[in-house]
C-alpha cells in the first residue's frame, strides 16, 4: 500500500489498530500520522515503530489519505469541523464512531468526501475482531479495498449496508460483554464445583474459544453442535434443560434488542 495512514484518537480501540496494522508489516511505521492529546500512546508508537506525532487534528488530515477517526460520539462532530478544510480530495474518512451516521458526517465535512463507517469490537486488542464496513456512495471499490485490508489486520471484516449497523452492534458490538458475563457465570458455578478461580476462568475462557471456532471451521449449524455434546441421558442435556427453563435464550435475544434499540436511539432513528 502506498497510501499515508492518519489516526485522530488512540483509545483502546484506535490503539489496537494500529499495533495490529503495524504488526502485519503491511505499512512501515513511517507511513503513519497520530494526533492524540494523550501523548503517552503516540509517543510509544512514535519510538516504537517511527510514526509521526502531529500536533492536531487537521494536521494529520492534510498529510493523510485515509483518516481514522478514532474519538467518541459525544466529540467527533467537534473533530470533524476541525479538518474538513484541511481534507485531502480523495481521502477516506473512516468512523469508528457508534451512532454516528454517514449522512451526519456528510453534513459536516462536505457531501462529495468518501465516507466509511466501521464498526469494530474489543478483541481487536489480541487480532481477532470482527468489523462491519459501510461505505457512501462516494467510495471505490479500491478504496473499500484498501481500508478493508488494514483491519483485516486485526481480524475478519464484512461489508454491510447501512440499516444493519445496529444489528451489527447487537451482535458483535456489544456482545463480548455478554460473553464475558458468560465465562464469568461458567467459572462461578466451576468454583461451586470445587476449581480454583484461576482454573475456572482457563476451563470456562479456554472452551468458549474452542466453541467458536469449532462452528467458524466446520460451518455446522449451532444447534447440531449443542445436539453433539448432549448425549442421551447425560449430564449435558440436563444443563439444557435448566437453561431453557430460565429462559436462556430468550433472555440473551432480548439483550441484543435492547442495544439495538439504544443504537438507534443514538443515530436519531
């Protein structure tokens, strides 16, 4: 790739992408162009790699081909203003931003502006991510191209339409909190059980990763893959049983609309 890589905001997850882009060498550090009013980040990036630290934001939109915008809701408005005027023609802004809509961004830094919208999630932080892509009708095909291949660096990606954004946040936004809350409750009963706490959490981290990746790799159905760990008769079927009588399922389905719902609420919908 030939194109200069900005980032305005290294949180957590702006962080993340970086050190995962940087750790492919697919792009050199040089490459690289940070603005962030927490030094301390850049400036590990800056030594450890030899990004360049710029001193704002429009500073890292006028050398920059394709713009992270990496801050929260509540501020990138103010953000955005600040460098519509020092965009570059033909950059590509990329959100991260959740509820932030296309159009919303359009009003601010100029209709004619290539737009995408990520939404990505926590475990790009160890490479393994899942990152929905949603780009305005300005956007080339080698463009999508080119910032797809960036965050297939930290993991999988998948273009989708606007209108599924909030179920994309539902189901892989949002959810790694539901998940830990599970691993959480596995390894509780685990302790009940007689594990330590800390072999708890490695059975119960250990077997949700292997779980998911038995029904990515082999592409069965979950339910066939529940109806393979329960044999007749056998302890497993008993757990499914109290589970579907605590209503499980039900309640794991309502938390996901509830976060869609509130993300909806967020993009003015």
């Amino acid at each position: 790739m030939k194109q200069n890589i900005g980032f305005i905001g290294l949180g957590n997850m702006g962080t993340a992408i970086v050190k995962g882009i940087l750790a492919s060498n697919l792009l050199s550090g040089s490459k690289f162009y940070l603005y962030s009013p927490h030094l301390e980040t850049s400036s590990k990036l800056h030594e450890n790699y030899g990004a360049h630290i710029e001193k704002s934001a429009s500073d890292v939109a006028k050398k920059s081909d394709i713009i992270f915008i990496g801050v929260k809701p509540n501020i990138i408005a103010s953000v955005l203003k600040e460098i519509k005027d020092s965009l570059k023609p033909d950059a590509v802004t990329v959100s991260i931003a959740a509820g932030v809509t296309l159009d919303t961004i359009a009003k601010i830094i100029g209709e004619e502006h290539k737009i995408i919208r990520v939404m990505p999630n926590t475990p790009a932080l160890v490479n393994e991510a899942i990152c929905s892509l949603t780009p305005n009708d300005n956007v080339k095909d080698s463009d999508l191209t080119a910032v797809k291949t960036l965050l297939d660096c930290i993991g999988k990606t998948e273009v989708v339409p606007e209108y599924q954004i909030d179920a994309v946040g539902g189901a892989s936004g949002s959810s790694p909190a539901f998940v830990f809350m599970f691993i959480e409750a596995l390894a509780d009963g685990a302790v009940k059980g007689g594990l330590t706490r800390k072999q708890a959490y490695k059975f119960a981290a250990q077997t949700v990763l292997g779980s998911a990746k038995l029904l990515l790799e082999t592409g069965k159905h979950p339910g066939e893959l529940k109806d393979m760990v329960c044999s007749p008769s056998g302890t497993t079927i008993e757990g499914v049983q109290v589970l579907e009588e605590r209503g499980f399922r039900a309640a794991v389905m309502d938390a996901v609309a509830a976060t869609i719902q509130k993300s909806k609420q967020m993009s003015g919908k």
